[in-house]
C-alpha cells in the first residue's frame, strides 16, 4: 500500500548505492513493433520487473479502446516450490490470477468519493467533519481538513498509524474500525492543505466518508460504481473468497528469504486503502473506464487527473515520479510528459504484493502490472513501457530519449547559502550538510550508516552537483521559513527507463538543545529496537521483523542521531518525542511509561526489558487481559534445547534465531516446536486469556 517501497533518490544517486547503466534503448531509433514483437516486448519489460525486484510471480494486461489487447500471467518459480501446489496454471497463460493491489485500491475509494460528489451527496471542498461526526482531534486544526484533501495527501495527518492493518489469512478489519479512535489522541504535523505527503490514515479516513454518506458498506457501494463497467474479477474484501463470490484464486505469497517459503493469504485490514485483489484484466479496465463515462463523468475524471500538487508546497521544477491528483500518484510520466502527452499513474505495495496502474486517458488505453514480491516503482517502469509500444503501434511516434539534468556549469556561489548549513531530515533519513563558502557542499549521511560522505560542486543553476553530474540538489528556501533539501534525478534502469525525482527530500531541522545525558538515555532504551504488543497474533509484522533483521545484518555502524532528536522526532523531554518536521511521509510522536514506547497510539516494548525465558519444562506464559503479546529472550540456560509449545487456540507463537530470522511459527507453517539460540526471541500472541504450556528436550 502504499505502505509504498519506492526507491529512495538518495540511494541511488547521492549515496551511489545502486549503479546502473544507460540502457541501449535510450539511443535506439524505435520502430513500429508487430503484435508479436509488442507481445514479446512486453514480456521483455515484465521481465525486467521481475529481476530487479526479485519477483516470484506476475500477471499484467493492455487495455485498448474498450477491450484487452493483450495479457499474460508468468512465474519465476524456484525449484524448491514448483512441486508445492501453489502454482497450478501460472505458466505462460492468460490471467486467471487474482493479485492483491495494495495502493491502488485508494483508486476505487476516490472513485467512490467522486461518484457520490456527481450525485451531490458530498462536496469535496466540505469539511470531513461534516459526514463524519464523531471524527475528533487533539488538533483543533482537524475542522479545517477537507475531503479534497484526503484524495490528494495535503491532510497534515501523521501517515499511518494503528495496528495489525496487515495479516495473514485473517479478514478482520479491526484496523479501519479503530481508525477514529486512534486519531482522536493525534495531533496535525502540519496545516491542512500546506502541503502533500503521502498519507494513508487519509484514505481509510476516505473509506469512513463513503460508508457514512452512502449508508452502504465500501466494497458494496464499489460494486454499484463499477457494475456498468461489469468489472467481476475485482475482489473488494478478503472474505469473497470464502464466500464464493470469486472462483479465482490469490497468486501464491512466499517469504523473502533464500528459503522461500509458501505463506498464508495475504490480507490488508485498510481495504479501502490498500486491501484490494484483482485480475490483472481487470485492473487494466478499471483504468481504462476512468478515461471515458462509463463510471463517473468527464468533469471527474478530470477533476481527477488535475495538478493537486500545485494546491501547496511543492517544487517548482519539472514533475518527477510523485506529482498527486486525486487518488492519482502522479499526472505525468516518463516517456510521455516529454511528448505532451498526459500520463496518470498509481502504484500499490503491500508486504508481499506490489502493482502498478498506469493510465492514457487521451489515448483510452491502460495497463497493469501485477506481481507477488517485487516493487511497485519498477511495475510501473514496465506498463508504461508497454503503452509506449502501443502507441508507437498506432503511429504515434514518441521521443524516448533518456531525460538528463538541465546544462550549466560551475560558478561562484552567493555568500548567503553557506548559512544554511546544518541538519537536514524526514521520517526515514537525517543528513549533515555543510555548505563552504567555496562552493562545496559536503553530504554526510547519518540514518544510512557507512555511506561515504558526498561532495557536491555549486553549479550555475543554482544547484549542487557531484562529479558524475548524476544528481542535482538546492537549498529552497520557503515562504514557511522552512529551508528544503531539493533534488533532482533521473536514474536509468536498463530495460524500464528512468526512475526520476523531483522533489523536497529532506528540510532544514530547528535546532533543539536537550541535556546529554537525556538524548544519551534515548539512544540507550531504543539502541535493542522495539517489540510490537498490540499486533494480533496473524499479523505479517512478526515476519516482517525477521525481514528487516536480514536486511540490518550487513551494516556495520549504528546510526548516528541529530543533536536533540531521535530520527526525525524532536526529544520534548525524557519521555516524549515529537515528529513536527515539514516534510516526509509516515510521521510519528511517542510517549514513554516505563518500557512500553507508544508510538502513535500503539504500544512496543523497549527490547532491552524483555525477560529471560524459563527453560524449565511445564511452565506457562499466558496472554493477560490486555492482550499484549509476551516477548522472551533466550539466555544460556535455554539454549541449545527444543522447545515444545501446547498452542491454544486463536494464538501462535514466533522463534527467532540470534540473528533475528525466523525460525518458527506456530501460525505460518504448523510448528509444534523449535530449537533455541542464545540471543534469539520467542514471543506468544493471541486472545487475552490463551495459554501456552511449554517443555523442553536437550
């Protein structure tokens, strides 16, 4: 969902974490292909999606003037797997495979919201206060956010919040349920409508609105929306399979790991924000309806496809990946903003699924991209690579010519940008910038630790360059008073185009003097990490935290925190922390009481208070009245045996290893028992009162 695992622009430019070549199709003349050869040249570019982003699996379609032109459905299946039974008819077929669309259901929530909008049941510049009643705030601000402003990201709302939103083969929905209580004890970190970052509280917030006004369920008034388009093979829930109402089954999920291994369904409990299946044909037609009348009308779907990002802060510079409409991520797209030609976009991830919809509403052709592990950013590279061969094949000739960096040169830099110098950060990265008064500007990165600092060369544009001339950045100042961190980028990825950033990446951090010893004390607790309570006990965030343990291993240094803050959240005292950066995605203020860290209303405890697990056979942890999960760490005296668990019912238990991969689950894969390793974790989940008796063999 977006929950989205897009590529970061530092990372691949400024901190050379990724090199990639030109690819030849930047210089080639491109002729008009066949059917065949657009058939191939389709599955050339799905291909490269699925190697670059490891992919086990994909499905995508080309929707032409009121019908599929062309579809496939591919895997890229292991060995180890092909004989498990997951994967009956995923050859070189047509469809037949549903996927999940993570983000891009926030599509069909902003269809519903327009709809109703036609039928005058609601206002998009109304305030959301107006259909929803009881939607409360410890903002006072709340009442100016709109129902425009939950479509195009500009809410002020934090980002994400709330648990067990992501599961396993669960349909609870418990996470959009609570979603009114959770923002109830929230603050804005910014002005409504100021600026744009990505937010998915504001579409579950949408998902809420539909209900309230429609008096029908999401997924019901959906299908009412979509039923002119006979638009069958969308499932708007999770439980349509249990009920029959598809005979399609969910693409195959596995675990990240070399290991590979087959996991339950994935479930997103936000549908309306990123808990969508479909088949890839269907998710093409989708899009291509929202080119004509068949759903809604011209004036919404162009209401759709307009510039919301101009509404606040934004850079004035050319669009990159991200430049929002309304529900829309971005209303221009490589190769086709070069070419006049307006291309509307939205890609989707979950924890397991990734899509992406990439639409020509001149042109009435759409295409999607589907796949079971992989990267949205990526999907989206391949479908707009398929519709410029679709439009090459009518005729329309397209400069595809890979886009670069303005020309200018070096020059002497005004005096006045040295005093810029100073912290910069987001929610996920913080940075040192020195500015000489020579012209240099020295990056040294401190969330991402071991990357070498990066030396940039004042230029005539008025931006900093590095040697290779791969990336530019500025230091914007706003009418705010906020200084902002700029770049501009365009990355090629061989085979798929350039993935290309325009955007505030990071802002100028106020200063925030706190005593040593009070920021040495927070870098203390967190230093272990921190350990979710309230997450059920078919959460994916149990997996999820073994993958992110995989993806720590090879770093070397802890990272390094601003004077006053702990990430991008300002230390208010020895027990709060507060996100009120302008800028960034996913923000978050946390309140301490003795080892349990809320973070945005849901608790985690500080990892270095956990308990040593008890090896003595016949003891029991049993889940209290809270429903908090039990975290154990194994000391000397468990490691080495086999822990056997009596597991009760509507509960689970984790174990992973030292290194923090797991090895167990009770859950996941039918685990009675499983050897422990000194510095490794054990944790039982499940309904308050669930009982878990263990013993122990040598």
């Amino acid at each position: 969902m977006n929950w989205k695992k897009r590529i970061s622009a530092l990372a691949l430019t400024l901190c050379m974490a990724v090199s990639l070549s030109v690819p030849a199709l930047a210089a080639e003349t491109v002729r008009r292909p066949a059917p065949q050869a657009r058939q191939q040249a389709a599955e050339t570019a799905v291909g490269y999606a699925m190697q670059y982003g490891g992919a086990l699996s994909a499905s995508w379609a080309l929707w032409e003037d009121g019908a599929v032109t062309l579809s496939q459905t591919a895997a890229n299946i292991p060995a180890s797997l092909k004989d498990a039974g997951h994967f009956a008819g995923m050859g070189a077929g047509v469809g037949g495979t549903l996927y999940g669309v993570g983000s891009v259901s926030k599509m069909y929530t902003a269809a519903a919201v327009m709809k109703l909008a036609e039928e005058g049941k609601l206002s998009l510049d109304a305030p959301v206060t107006e259909y929803l009643k009881s939607f409360r705030m410890a903002d006072p601000r709340y009442t100016k956010i709109t129902v425009r402003m939950l479509l195009n990201h500009s809410s002020g709302l934090m980002g994400t919040s709330g648990a067990s939103a992501f599961l396993f083969a669960d349909d609870d929905e418990q996470a959009a349920d609570e979603l009114l209580d959770r923002l109830a004890g929230q603050k804005l970190r910014a002005e409504p409508g100021a600026f744009s970052a990505y937010c998915n509280d504001g579409f579950t917030l949408a998902q809420l609105v539909v209900e309230a006004v429609s008096g029908m369920g999401l997924m019901d008034y959906v299908r009412s929306v979509l039923k002119p388009a006979g638009l069958e093979n969308t499932v708007f829930s999770p439980a349509d399979f249990a009920s029959g109402k598809t005979d399609l089954s969910p693409a195959a999920v596995c675990t990240g790991d070399a290991a590979q291994r087959i996991l339950p369904r994935d479930c997103v409990g936000v549908v309306g924000t990123g808990g969508m299946y479909a088949e890839a044909e269907d998710l093409a037609a989708f899009g291509g309806a929202l080119t004509g009348t068949e759903l809604l009308s011209a004036a919404s779907t162009a209401a759709m496809a307009a510039p919301e990002y101009d509404r606040g802060i934004w850079p004035d510079e050319p669009l990159g990946m991200v430049s929002y409409g309304l529900g829309w991520d971005a209303v221009q797209f490589w190769p086709f903003e070069q070419n006049n030609i307006q291309c509307l976009v939205k890609g989707g991830d979950t924890l397991r699924y990734h899509a992406a919809l990439v639409v020509l509403p001149e042109y009435h052709m759409a295409a999607a991209v589907l796949t079971s592990g992989g990267l949205s950013t990526y999907n989206e590279l391949a479908a707009a690579q398929i519709l410029a061969d679709a439009l090459t094949a009518r005729g329309v000739e397209l400069d595809r010519t890979m886009p670069s960096l303005p020309e200018a040169k070096p020059a002497a830099m005004p005096a006045a940008l040295a005093a810029e110098s100073g912290y910069y950060g987001t929610t996920a990265q913080q940075a040192k910038l020195t500015v000489s008064p020579d012209g240099t500007l020295t990056l040294h990165q401190m969330s991402a630790a071991g990357v070498p600092d990066q030396t940039l060369t004042y230029y005539s544009d008025g931006s900093f360059r590095d040697a290779s001339g791969a990336a530019a950045v500025k230091l914007v100042k706003e009418s705010s008073g906020s200084t902002y961190l700029y770049q501009r980028s365009y990355t090629p990825v061989p085979g798929l185009g350039p993935v290309s950033t325009s955007d505030y990446v990071m802002v100028k951090m106020p200063e925030n003097p706190v005593p040593e010893d009070q920021q040495s004390a927070w870098l203390t607790r967190l230093a272990g990490g921190l350990l979710p309570l309230a997450e059920k006990y078919t959460s994916q965030i149990y997996l999820a935290m073994a993958d992110a343990s995989a993806a720590a291993a090879g770093v070397s240094a802890p990272a390094e925190l601003v004077p006053g803050y702990v990430g991008g959240m300002r230390i208010a005292g020895a027990s709060e922390l507060l996100y009120d950066l302008p800028v960034g995605r996913d923000g978050s203020d946390a309140v301490l009481q003795g080892d349990i860290l809320t973070v945005n209303g849901s608790p985690y405890q500080l990892r270095g208070s956990v308990r040593e697990l008890s090896a003595r056979s016949g003891v029991r942890s049993t889940i209290q009245p809270d429903g908090y999960a039990r975290w154990y760490r194994v000391g000397a005296a468990a490691a080495g045996k086999t822990m056997t668990a009596a597991v009760p019912e509507n509960a689970c238990f984790y174990v992973y290893g030292k290194d923090g991969t797991l090895k167990a689950s009770s859950f996941l894969w039918g685990d009675t028992s499983a050897a422990l390793e000194e510095g490794g974790m054990v944790v039982f989940a499940g309904d308050p009162g669930a009982c878990f008796r263990l013993t122990y063999a040598s």
